[in-house]
C-alpha cells in the first residue's frame, strides 16, 4: 500500500541526535502519572480521557504528542494508522481524532485494553479498533500495512529493536513509525532496520523519533 503521506511530508525542524544505547527507565522524567490526558486537536479536541493506575503506565505528554502531529501536518485524513503499545490511547485516539480513516489500538494488559475499549464507546470512535493481545507478535503474524505505526513500549523491557524490526514490516517503503525511548536512535542503529531518522525530539527523559522506512535521514 502506498503511504497517503509520501507526497506531502512531514514538518517541523527538531534537529536529529546520534547514539543508539537504550536503557532501563520507565518514567517520562517524574513519579507523577496523570489520572487523564487531553486529546490536543482534531474533532475531540479538550476531551478526556482516563488513565488508569497501572504500573509502568506512561502516556505521551502534551508537548510531545503535540509535536508528533505537528511533524505529521496535523491533518490524518484517510491513514492508516498502528499503536502497538497502546497503554492510555493517547496516541491512537489522537490520530483518530485528527482524521484518520482506520487505528487499530494495541494493549496486552487487560484491564487496560478493556479501558481502551470503554473509551473507544464514549467517543464513539467507529474507525478504532481494540485488540488485546502482544503487539509485537501481532506485528510478526499480521499482513496488514499501515501509514504510521506508533510504538511507546515499556523503557524498562528491552523491546526497541523488536518492536522496530517487527513494525518496519508494516509499513511501505515511504511509511511512518514513531518511537519513544529513553535514549536517543541514530543512523548506525536504524539504518540495519531499514528506517532513517526524520525528526527527534527530546523531552525531559523521553526522546521522541519520527522514523521513515528507507529515504534518507533529514
């Protein structure tokens, strides 16, 4: 499937680091987790959404979320869209918010998944899919292609090269994944994946990445 974001790009002018260590951690630079977060734009801009307690659980901070979807253009319309590590949905609810045709929502744990699923009902998020199951396994057994994948795994279980190895077989050539990881991904690391560093942001401990399969690093 051809990306419907080849032709258009993204934006934004984060400049790209180097280096490829990860390491343990799980929090985004604090203890605190928020009870909610806030969908930032789209058709359920300022809603809410609930964040249950669960250890490890780390949903996407405003700033960053805000930046991804500025690097993306804001505008979703008609992409297919993968959150592997799903956790809060903050990520994959935003996307459907801002207009994308499909988002299938992936969660492992159960009570989460079956939080996801509760908010998916109150938004009346036709186009979102709930699956409870292991993301990189569905990854590794699945045919499916997708626009973007997103890809928040636990900092502290060692899963970056898996789930990029599994997510770059999800995408076309042209195609969109997004990482955040406790350390920062450079060319020597992505480039035996077949991807290349589009744009990274730093944000307290977290370092955010758009990826590209194949193309050469902006």
């Amino acid at each position: 499937m051809k990306s419907s974001f080849q032709a258009r790009g993204a934006r934004g002018a984060a400049a790209p680091e180097a280096g490829a260590r990860p390491r343990p951690g799980r929090a985004h630079g604090t203890a605190h987790v928020p009870h909610e977060v806030r969908i930032i734009g789209g058709q359920w801009r300022s809603r809410r959404l609930p964040v249950p307690d669960s250890p490890g659980l780390r949903p996407t901070p405003d700033r960053v979320r805000e930046t991804l979807f500025n690097w993306l253009g804001q505008d979703l319309a008609g992409w297919v869209v993968l959150d592997a590590f799903a956790g809060s949905g903050a990520l994959g609810f935003e996307a459907a918010s801002r207009g994308a045709a499909a988002v299938t929502l992936i969660e492992a744990d159960a009570k989460l998944a079956r939080g996801l699923e509760a908010t998916r009902t109150q938004l009346g998020a036709s186009g979102v899919t709930v699956l409870g199951t292991d993301g990189i396994a569905w990854m590794r057994r699945s045919s499916a292609q997708f626009d973007l994948v997103l890809l928040d795994p636990p900092f502290d279980a060692n899963l970056f090269e898996a789930a990029l190895t599994a997510a770059a077989a999800r995408v076309p050539e042209g195609g969109w994944l997004y990482l955040e990881a406790p350390e920062a991904w450079g060319a020597e690391a992505l480039a035996p994946l077949g991807l290349s560093l589009y744009r990274h942001l730093k944000a307290g401990t977290v370092h955010a990445h758009l990826l590209r399969k194949g193309g050469e690093a902006a």
